[in-house]
C-alpha cells in the first residue's frame, strides 16, 4: 500500500464525483444535496508507473503488480463539525485515520449545483474546513498540554518533549494557523508531533475542481487556492472532476486523444498521486522476475531492511542483504543478469539507503 488519503471539503465540491472518477466504480453516490456520502467509502487504486511496465517487459515477468494507492471518500464537513454540527465529529476520527488529506475545493460556477454557502469561493470553504479541524485540535491539546507540563516539571524527560512540541502546535494553532507548520528540531519531537495524530499536522493536497474549459489552465479561483497554499506548506492540483468522471468511462487506449484536444498531457489521478508522493516523501522500488515484477512504496531515507519489511515483516527482520539495480542501468543493459555480468548489480547491506528506481532482490534469514 502507498498511502491513504482522505478525501474532504464541503458539501456539493465534487469529492465523490472525484471518488468515483480516481476509482473508477460507482461506490460512493454522487448527488446534488449535502450528506449523500454516510460512510466513508474505501477505493484502492493502481498507481500507474510506466517504469513497472519495461521492467515486467524485460524480466518477461508473467504479471505485473502495481503499487496501490487508498483513498477514502470522507462525508462533507461543515461549519461547526467539531461541535457536532451535520454528521459532527464521525468525520473528524475518519480524518485522522488517513495519512494526508485531499481537501476538494469548488473552483467552478454553476447555478444548476447547490453550494452549501450560497456562493464560489473556494478560499473561504478552505478556511470552514480547516477551522473546525484547527479547533479539533486546540481541544485535545488543552487537555494534553497541561497534563505533560505538570510530569515535565517533575523531571519527566518524555514529558518536557511532549510539552515543548504539542505546546509549540497549540500556540500556532491559537494563532490560527496549522499545526504542520511546527518545526520539531529533531527525529524525537518528529515523533511526538506524528504520534499525537493531529488533524491539522497532516500533510494537505488542495484540489481545485474547476470547469472543463479550465482544467488545463486553471482559473481565478484555482490561482487564489495557489496562493493560499504556498503560505502554509500544502500543494495544489487543478482537475475537472467532470473531466475525470468521463476518462474513468472510456477505453483506456482512446485516453491520450481525448486529453490531448483538452491539451493535457495526463490525468488527474497521475498529478494527484505525483503531488502526493511529493508531499509524503514517498519513493517506489520495484521487484521482478519470471512470475511478476511489482512496484513497492516506501517512505525517502528507508533503509534497506525497512524497504524489505514493506514486502513481509520477515525479510526486516531477517534481512542479510540486498541485490540492487538503479532503473537506468536494469533498462540500459537489459536485466538482471546483464547488469550483473557488467558489475552493475551492487550487495548492499543494512545502511543502505533506498532510491526511487531501485530494483532489489532481498536475502534474508528467519
């Protein structure tokens, strides 16, 4: 599994329009009134890599096993969530299961589509989202902030970490801004920050859902998301939600015209999953052989063990070594066995830190 993302916003956005389109079912109903998504509907998606293609190709693999991406299709919020209000807090703990949110924002105009506020402005619907998980937020750490200061003033080591990172989100918080933009000064306080599960410390992807005539060029409203999200470390991705709903339906080889008279070179879902390898740090080595090649996620700095653990916790734990091949050089010469006759195929041992591209074969011992 790469990574699972929550789909939010506000009602009547396009998220399950987006759902349905990037997961290519009808699970999550689409409809033009607030709430029509109850449950949070669950979509696994193949992500597309044309790399896994040409090593499945040369290893004259037998099947080829793409990586998955889940998103998670997440009721729509609204003002006064974190009080109860529409479906209240069942959103919020659906939130903060996921590992970084795709918050859908309206950046279209159309009279024949409700929006819960009466009017387009997707900064605004930003702002309502956010909000309520900022005040999610701020009253779990009231609570916890003050218990870690009172261990922390006995001595308690872990205690002080605690309350110097959740105190340094809250304040940024009280000041109406993301706890993401903590800056913990270490790996430990990285940690508390990540185990404190704080709704606004999650990574965000904006989504500009615009009108088929813009999706190549974005529009007013998409520009002033851009702006908003480079003041507070996101990332945007302008897409037809329409645009998309109609790929999902076609023939997979009549794609590439129809995006090309739309003067797109891709689809939504392949910037969606581009921008959110970019915004977890998230890196593919690949395996292949006679039976399959298969694209595996792992996080960017993973150890050569912690890549082995992704296919099963025993090669981690038992991991003596791994047989590595960059990409570049795997395709140049034509496999396995050529890079190994031409020394391209290195033994690397557990220090080994993992790049994007990597074709390893893992030894191990249980």
């Amino acid at each position: 599994m790469g990574f699972k993302c929550g789909i939010v916003g506000l009602p009547n956005v396009g998220k399950s329009t987006l759902f349905n389109a990037l997961t290519e079912t009808a699970a999550a109903q689409a409809a033009n009134f607030p709430f029509c998504t109850i449950e949070p509907n669950v979509g696994n998606v193949a992500v597309p890599d044309p790399r896994l293609d040409k090593i499945a190709a040369i290893s004259k693999s037998a099947k080829t096993v793409p990586t998955q991406l889940a998103f998670v299709d997440i009721a729509g919020l609204v003002a006064g969530a974190s009080k109860g209000e529409g479906l209240g807090n069942q959103f919020l703990g659906n939130i903060r299961e996921v590992d970084a949110i795709v918050h859908v924002l309206r950046c279209f105009e159309d009279d024949d589509i409700t929006h819960v506020a009466g009017r387009v402005d997707p900064v605004a619907d930003a702002e309502v989202v956010e909000t309520e998980l900022m005040l999610s937020d701020v009253e779990s750490l009231e609570r916890r902030v003050p218990t870690a200061e009172k261990k922390a003033a006995q001595g308690d080591k872990e205690a002080k970490i605690t309350a110097s990172v959740l105190g340094q989100a809250l304040t940024l918080l009280r000041d109406g801004k993301p706890a993401r933009l903590t800056q913990p000064k270490d790996a430990e306080e990285a940690r508390v920050l990540k185990q404190a599960q704080l709704l606004t410390a999650k990574p965000v992807l904006y989504v500009c859902n615009v009108a088929e005539e813009d999706a190549a060029t974005g529009n007013a409203y998409s520009k002033a998301v851009e702006e908003k999200a480079s003041a507070e470390d996101a990332e945007t991705v302008v897409i037809s939600a329409a645009i998309e709903a109609e790929i999902a339906q076609m023939d997979p080889a009549d794609r590439p015209d129809f995006l090309a008279e739309l003067g797109l070179e891709e689809t939504g879902l392949a910037r969606i999953i581009r921008a959110g390898y970019s915004l977890l740090d998230l890196i593919t080595f690949f395996t292949a052989g006679p039976k399959e090649a298969r694209a595996w996620t792992t996080h960017k700095g993973a150890s050569a063990p912690n890549a082995a653990g992704e296919i099963h916790t025993d090669f981690e734990k038992g991991f003596i070594r791994a047989e590595t091949i960059a990409y570049d050089d795997f395709v140049e010469l034509g496999g396995e066995q050529a890079a190994k006759d031409a020394g391209r195929l290195r033994l690397e041992g557990k220090d080994y830190v993992v790049r994007d591209g990597d074709v390893m074969h893992f030894r191990f011992n249980v």
